[in-house]
C-alpha cells in the first residue's frame, strides 16, 4: 500500500461531516472545533506535501485567535514565517472539502501539480493554544504528517508568533535566532534590556504595566518572558487563565470592538496606568487607560503603527541613513492617522487590501516596513539592505558618536521586532521601550493626534459574494447603486468616510464609518 492510499484509509478515523463545506481565508480554518478533526488530519497531510515543495520546514497552527472558546481553527506557516502563499490556500479548501472517496485523488492533483518529490525528507512544526478542544485537534495534525512520513517537532502550548518564529529560525538555519522558546526569550529580552539602558530616570511607576491576557495562551507566555527581562518591565497579569473564559468580556478584540476596558482591569488598575491587551493567540495588542475623569482612551494598531513609524524616522535621520520608511494601513486605519503620518510627519503611507498577507506583501517593497491593522495586529519588516546598512555603521569606527549611538538603536529595535508575523508579546516590548527612550506617558502618546470617531459593524448576509469591491476595498463595485447611497451620506459629514466590504471567510459585511462630529452646512 502506498503512502497515498494508507493517508486515505487513515482518513476515515477523522470523518468529514456530511455537507460541510470550508474556506481557507486570510485567518486560515475557523469554525466550531466539533467540525474540524477531519481538517486537520488532512492539513497534517497538505503541511507535509508543502514541506518536500519547499525542501523547508512548515509550520501548523492550531488557534482560533480571537473567537470564542467553543470554536477552533488552523494556520499554515511558509517558510520565513509569512502566512501560507495564496495557491496552497486554495489547496487548502479543497482538501477540506473533498469527500472520503476522492481524497486520495484530491492528493495525487496536488503532487502532481505541483511535481513534489515524495521521497524528499519533510519537516512540520506543531503548535497550539489553550482552548479545550486544541490537544486532540493538535494531535490530528500531527497523524496527518505521520502518515506521509513527515518529521514532526511538537512544540505544545505557544502563541502562535512564536511557531512563526521558530519557523523562520529553522528555515535560516539559526542566522535568525535559536528555534526554542528559551532562544525566543532570550533574544527579545536582551534586546529590551539594551534599548532601556537609554531611559532617563525609569522609575519602577514608569515601569509597571497592567496586562490583559485574554484568559489565553500569551498570559502563560508572558509569564515564562518575565524572568528574563530583569525586572526592567514590571508587568502585573490580570485575565491570565485562572478563572476566566478565553477572550470572554476581555482580550484585544473586546476592547478594541466596545472601546471599554476589559473585565477585571479596574481591580488593579488607578487612573491615567497604561494598560495593554493581547487578544487569544497572542498576535494582536491595543492599549488603553482612563483618564481622571473616567473616560475611556483607546490606542489601537494605528497609535502604535504611528509610534513606532515615527520612532524609527527620527533614528534614521540621526544615524543619517537614506532609507525609505513607510506606514501600510488597511481601509480601517483612522483618517487622523493616516493625515498625521503624511502632512506632520512625512512618512511614505501605503493602503492595501485588510488581511495580513496583503499588509506584509506590501510592507516588503519599501527599506523599512511598518504595517498595523487597527485591531492591533502587526510588527516592522526590514529589507536586507536596510540591516546590511545599519549593522555597517555599527561597526564604522569613524562615523560620529551621535550616529553610532542612533545606529546601535536601530539594531536593537531590529532584534526585538518579530519580523515573522505580527506578535503582542515583541510589539508590547517595542512599545515600551520606545516610551522608555522618548520618556512618555501614555496621554502624551495618545495626544499625538485624536482619532475622528468611528464605528463598525457585522452585518449577518446570504451571499457575500454579493458585494465586490476596488481601490484597496474602500470602494464597493457590486451591488450596483450601494456605493452611490454611501457618497450621499458621506457628503453631508465634515471628514467623512465609510465603506462596507465582505469578510473573507463568512457570510458576513463589515462596516465602517468615521467622521467629525460636525454636518456640513446645508446650501439654502
């Protein structure tokens, strides 16, 4: 029996339901984890063929990110660590979807297609996070990978940055960083340590940090991070799994989505104390706090994108580098920010398609790439150049010790991005450590610039596919009509702008609308 045909007789201990049909979208696999054994069985399978296309380790997943404890999902990691390449995402559907009887079938069109030598050694990276449902989701994975003769590392309970990461480090054979979570922490920390030795006067009041855990797998982690970071970063842990509910009245996305506070941070929580949230799988962070008065101040991806953008320019002119930087935004991105950046700060602003693929595609074609959604998800890419460049005037013994000292910032800031994908646990040490150099509160960092109020919304359709859009999803094309009855409205609002666009993966239309508080004065 060949490999092919013992993976399809495997199969049938992970049946698929009858008439389920999936899509593999910008999240990878999400829905109900009672509906998902028979995926990830065969993802296990699609992992391992990746592997021999690539001669590269991948990596697999198993998270739901923000949603709800009672669901599940799955990610494919290439293998730099960047989401799975669009054609193997339609690979990915189809697997999910083909019936028992086909699978086999279903296999061969993808070797075949894609000419992978079966005899080629395979390597896949396994992670997973804390809902209930991962373990024996996990372990369908890795039957999968067996099955077709792949090797395995098990890497058990991690964010999914973190597999990311150990993906790259693998993939770079350790020029990167050491493929273990110890390797992990002790190349962030160290970073951190020597960027805040260029604080002023942090005291342990400026040090402390109130986080949100999300009740999930980035609390476990961070509590592993702290020993490491030498009590440079005091951070107090609420939300961290021990009574609560995962991403239940708390996590990046409840804040974020009811611009509140989440469960349990006034318990530890004075005014005006900086406070951050990740959301499930550790790769999305927003801050926050409440002012003497009460009032509630979110600062979301694109307050962070902004801090670091900003950061990262005022050190490439100390350091005299000519290196273009840029901001990548999605529709979502505040127009204050987006005017900011251009008209205060200059820096290059690119919008692209929502998704991280599409933001980090994007980032790439520029020295220095920033790119945040607004719900907090991102980091910074750095083209070759840009590193090659900046590590030669680390070294340079005769340049000025102005542009040594912003030199040895830059690569050090480098070291503690996580270049992979976007990651709370390095983006919150970034962030800190840039309001550690500047010496900022967080109310002077939320002053930059005021966000105009915005809403968004879910709405529940029966055919997403109804509506198409353009021009980086700002525009709707389909249904005819819909995007006039929006310019009608928009007109009649001072700074105005919304748009609707489909979710990738649901029968759902997103939302979204900001504008000043002012109409328009109407012609008599």
């Amino acid at each position: 029996m060949d490999q092919l045909e013992k993976a399809s007789q495997k199969s049938m201990l992970h049946p698929k339901p009858k008439g389920l049909m999936l899509q593999y979208g910008t999240a990878g696999f999400r829905t109900t984890a009672k509906h998902l054994d028979h995926v990830m069985f065969r993802m296990g399978l699609l992992a391992t063929l990746r592997s021999r296309k690539t001669k590269s380790t991948i990596g697999v997943m198993v998270t739901a990110s923000h949603n709800p404890e009672e669901d599940n999902g799955l990610k494919l990691i290439d293998p730099m660590g960047e989401m799975v390449t669009p054609s193997w995402e339609g690979y990915a559907t189809q697997l999910a979807n083909a019936e028992q009887e086909v699978l086999c079938s279903a296999l061969k069109d993808i070797i075949e297609k894609e000419t992978i030598n079966m005899s080629e050694t395979a390597s896949v990276f396994v992670g997973r996070d804390t809902r209930p449902s991962s373990q024996r989701l996990s372990q369908a994975v890795l039957d999968g990978v067996s099955c077709l003769g792949g090797q395995i590392q098990d890497y058990g309970l991690v964010t999914t940055p973190q597999l990311h990461y150990m993906v790259r480090c693998r993939n770079t054979h350790g020029c990167y960083g050491t493929d273990t979570l110890q390797g992990y922490y002790q190349k962030l920390s160290q970073a951190f340590i020597e960027l805040t030795k260029n604080a002023r006067n942090h005291t342990d009041d400026q040090k402390r940090l109130l986080v949100d855990g999300a009740n999930g797998i980035g609390a476990l982690k961070v509590r592993e991070l702290e020993a490491c970071l030498q009590s440079e970063l005091q951070m107090v842990l609420f939300n961290d799994g021990s009574n609560g509910k995962l991403n239940y009245l708390c996590g990046a996305d409840y804040v974020k989505v009811q611009q509140k506070p989440p469960q349990g941070q006034l318990e530890y929580s004075p005014w005006c104390e900086r406070c951050c949230s990740f959301d499930g799988d550790a790769d999305r962070i927003v801050y926050y706090y409440n002012d003497s008065d009460g009032s509630f101040h979110l600062l979301d991806g694109d307050k962070i994108a902004t801090l670091i953008s900003t950061y990262l320019k005022e050190l490439l002119t100390q350091a005299g580098l000519n290196l273009q930087i840029a901001v990548v935004q999605t529709a979502y991105a505040n127009g204050s920010s987006t005017q900011y950046l251009e008209d205060i700060m200059k820096v290059t602003v690119s919008c692209t398609k929502t998704g991280v693929k599409h933001l980090h595609h994007a980032a790439q074609k520029f020295d220095i790439g920033v790119y945040f959604e607004a719900n907090g998800h991102g980091t910074a890419l750095f083209s070759e150049k840009a590193e090659k460049e900046i590590q030669q005037l680390v070294k340079d013994p005769n340049v000025s010790d102005e542009k040594k000292h912003a030199a040895k910032l830059l690569e050090n800031t480098i070291n503690l991005i996580n270049q992979a994908t976007g990651d709370a646990i390095s983006d919150m040490l970034v962030i800190e450590a840039v309001l550690a150099i500047r010496g900022m509160t967080v109310q002077e960092w939320d002053s930059i610039y005021t966000d105009l109020p915005n809403r968004q919304l879910t709405v529940k359709v029966a055919d997403r596919r109804m509506i198409d859009t353009a021009d980086a999803e700002r525009r709707a094309v389909t249904p005819a009509g819909l995007q006039d009855s929006i310019d009608a409205l928009v007109k009649k609002y001072t700074k105005a702008r919304a748009f609707v666009r489909p979710s990738g993966t649901e029968d759902l239309v997103r939302v979204y609308a900001e504008m000043s508080w002012h109409m328009k004065s109407q012609s008599p």
